[in-house]
C-alpha cells in the first residue's frame, strides 16, 4: 500500500514500532512480527537533528523527498569525496555536487549529474578541438610524478583536460572554477563547500567527509584506474581485482564530521563500497558510527541491486552482493529499511516498504519507513 511500510525481523524488542498494514490510518505505524504484539505510533513530522551519508545517486534520491518526516534545517548530509577528481586543473565533487544541485533546485533529474538544461559549449569545443589535432580521447590519467605534485586535494585523482571525458556543463564548471579558485586561496574543502551551499540556498548542511584527499582506485587486469575512468569512460566493465582508497589511512574525518555523526545517521540506499567505503575507510568514522543510533536502505532486493556498480564491486571485495551482504558490510547499523519483496532474514530490527524511488512521493514513503525504523532502536 503506498505510504506505507512493514517491519518484522527476528530480534524485535517487544513494543517495538513497524509501519503500517491494510486498515491503519495514514500515518501511524504498527509493529507485527512473530510473537511480538502489535504497537501503533504516530508518525513524527520531524525526528530531530539527522545526518545522512550520501555518494552516488541513492541517498540524494531519499532527500529529495525526505523533508516532510525530517525538517532541512536539522539535517547534516556528509558526503563522499573518494570520487572526487581534478579534471584539467579543476577539482569536481560528484557527490558533493549532486546533494548541492538537489538542495539548490538546479539538480538534472533525469541523469542525477550536473545542472539542468545546461549547455555543454566549453566541453565541445574541448573535444572537438582534441579531436581535430589528433589527440588520443580520454581519460588521460597524469604521471605518477604529477599525481603526486601541486595541490595536495587533487593526489591520484589528477587528470589532463585534453579532450575532457567527463561531461561537464557550462554552468557546471562555473561551481569547479569558484571551489578552485577559493581552495587555491587557502579555504579549507569544507569551509568551500559552505560557500557553494549558501550561494545555492541548499537547506541542509553539507559537509564534505575530508578535508584531505582520499581516491578511490579499482584495480584491474590493466592496472588501477580512478572510480570516474572506471564507471564513467569504461562504463564499469573492466574486471575489477579489488578497491583501493588510496591516502585514507593519512586523511581524518572533520572535527565537523565526527560532530554530526553524534546525531542519529541515516545510510542511503548508495554503493557500500564505492559511495559508503572511503568514508569507513577514515579513522573513527565506524566507531563514531558504532556509538549512535544508525538506520540503512538496502539498495538491492534480495540479490538484485537497483542501479550502478554495486553488486560487482561488493564481489570483488569480498562481500556478497546482497541485502545481506550489505548487512556484513554495516556491522554498525541497528536497525535496515528494506523492500517489501526482499525476504532477507537479518538478526537486526528491519522496516519494509516499496524502496523503489522514482518521485519525491517514493523517496517521502521511503523516509518515514527510515523514521519508523529510528523509533525501533530509540
């Protein structure tokens, strides 16, 4: 039933709150499980300060629509920065990006990357130029020698502009030529990223999850290649070995980070590996994670994932590419949001609903299934 959502899983405390069945007034949530009787909750139009992990397109699908159950001006998103790259002199924040554009209006919906109805004129005259001296395309990954030379923000994820192999839209790159200019300036990413929201009006606080680079690498027959080369120029086909974050074990979370991850965190239904990974990978982060109350969206059904790279790179890191093996890879999280049709059997408290979010009402229906979930492990 629409707007509505189901929690059962073994383990359930007795009293526990689950969404609502056929029969039960709109909003109000009931808990069913075996052996467990039934509770019914009001649903909260706001549960109070929040923060969500967001990388790639899951957890800004869940914003979109999350604003009725939890009130923008008390949510903080903390965003991925592992597939961050410099792309001719230029450092682009996809994911950073993405929650920017959402929270601005100006989001492409129907591609989650860029800006919409933007044209593309400085990229096409790029290529067209490239082209017409006979360069080979992109990518064109630096040495390692360059990688590792200039801006510090920018180590091994540096690449040419030579016949640029990332779409990027002219008023696009007007937010990467302002971060730039504002980070050669000597502003810190995050204190960047705070410009970039306010000219944007975003509701939310947007933190980036470093101020120091971490890059995410996919290692392959052919060697290892940046997560853009490898999911946006070889449209993840390469074999993939293994996942590297590469200068995690350098970089810190935020005094800011850690700050908002005392609140209680919201997973998005993103890549554990690619999106939630380089996050992890940060010293402190599972721990402060381990410490406060922390709801996920699967993002698969079962053994089907929705979109993306997910299910391959789960694999080639050893963890099975599932609902399940999502929960292997969040021994933190307390309680899961999961689709009604995904029939997993988790030893954790577990709130179903359609997680299929193709409008802002999905991701609405979504986010009280999230609600619900938090008022399990409250």
């Amino acid at each position: 039933m629409a707007g509505t959502s189901t929690a059962s899983a073994a383990g359930v405390p007795t009293g526990a709150s689950t969404a609502s069945a056929v029969g039960i007034p709109t909003g109000v949530s009931t808990a069913s499980a075996a052996g467990v009787p039934t509770v019914y909750v009001r649903r909260r139009t706001t549960t109070g300060m929040v923060t969500f992990l967001a990388g790639g397109t899951g957890t800004p699908k869940l914003l979109a629509g999350s604003a009725e159950v939890f009130a923008p001006s008390e949510t903080t998103v903390v965003a991925n920065t592992g597939d961050d790259v410099e792309l001719g002199g230029l450092l682009i924040c996809p994911d950073v990006d993405t929650v920017l554009f959402l929270g601005g209006g100006v989001l492409d919906r129907e591609t989650w990357w860029g800006i919409a109805d933007d044209t593309a004129e400085t990229h096409e005259e790029i290529r067209r130029l490239s082209a017409d001296a006979g360069l080979e395309p992109g990518p064109r990954f630096l040495s390692d020698d360059a990688q590792t030379a200039g801006r510090e923000l920018a180590r091994w994820r540096r690449f040419s502009g030579v016949a640029e192999f990332m779409h990027i839209g002219d008023r696009d790159r007007a937010i990467h030529v302002l971060r730039t200019g504002l980070l050669d300036e000597g502003e810190s990413l995050t204190a960047v990223i705070a410009h970039l929201a306010e000219a944007l009006g975003v509701p939310w606080r947007v933190l980036p999850m470093s101020d120091e680079p971490v890059s995410t690498l996919v290692h392959t027959p052919d060697g290892p290649m940046h997560f853009q080369e490898f999911w946006v120029a070889r449209n993840g086909e390469p074999a993939v070995e293994g996942v590297e974050f590469r200068g995690a074990e350098h970089a810190e979370p935020t005094a800011a980070v850690l700050d908002a991850l005392t609140e209680p965190v919201v997973v998005g239904p993103s890549n554990p590996v690619t999106s939630i990974g380089p996050m992890l990978a940060l010293e402190g982060v599972e721990a402060a994670l381990a410490a406060t109350d922390v709801v996920a969206v699967s993002p698969f059904v079962g053994d089907e994932v929705f979109s993306g790279p997910a299910a391959t790179l789960m694999a080639a890191t050893g963890l099975e590419p599932s609902t399940a093996g999502v929960a292997d890879a969040y021994p933190f999280v307390d309680a899961f949001v999961l689709d009604e049709r995904d029939h997993t059997a988790l030893e954790r408290p577990a709130v179903r609903t359609d997680t299929r979010m193709d409008t802002e009402a999905d991701a609405a229906r979504v986010a009280r299934a999230v609600a619900d979930a938090l008022e399990l492990i409250r």
